[in-house]
C-alpha cells in the first residue's frame, strides 16, 4: 500500500480511524537561508544598478551584463 492509499484508508470519509488528539504536534517554520532569500536581497541591493540596465535595453544601447 503506497502512502495516499493509507492515507485514504484512514480517512474519516472512509470509516477509517482517525483521532486528531493523537496527531503529532510539530512545529514548522518557513525555512531560512535559501536561494531565493538571497536572491531577494541581493535584487534589493542592487535595485538601481538593474534599473538602469533595464533602461538601457529598453533605448537599444548595449547594456551591461544582467545581474
């Protein structure tokens, strides 16, 4: 039986048990340091250097090297 079977198995909308009490409590958290984190910050530091690049591509001038 693969997971989504069992978890159907034991859905309560197939009289299955389930006793929410007993679930396991974890706590989450968004996770830190990623890729996309960093890239973030590193667009917001350099937001106007990649606005006048964009400006440049826009007019036709040969436009520095994306970041």
């Amino acid at each position: 039986m693969n997971l989504w079977e069992a978890v159907f198995s034991q859905s309560p909308a197939n009289d299955g048990y389930y006793d929410e009490d007993e679930l396991p409590h974890l706590r989450w958290a968004w996770p830190k340091s990623t890729w996309f984190q960093a890239r973030r910050d590193f667009i917001k530091e350099h937001k106007q250097l990649i606005a006048a690049n964009t400006a440049r591509a826009a007019r036709g001038r040969h436009a520095m090297p994306a970041l």
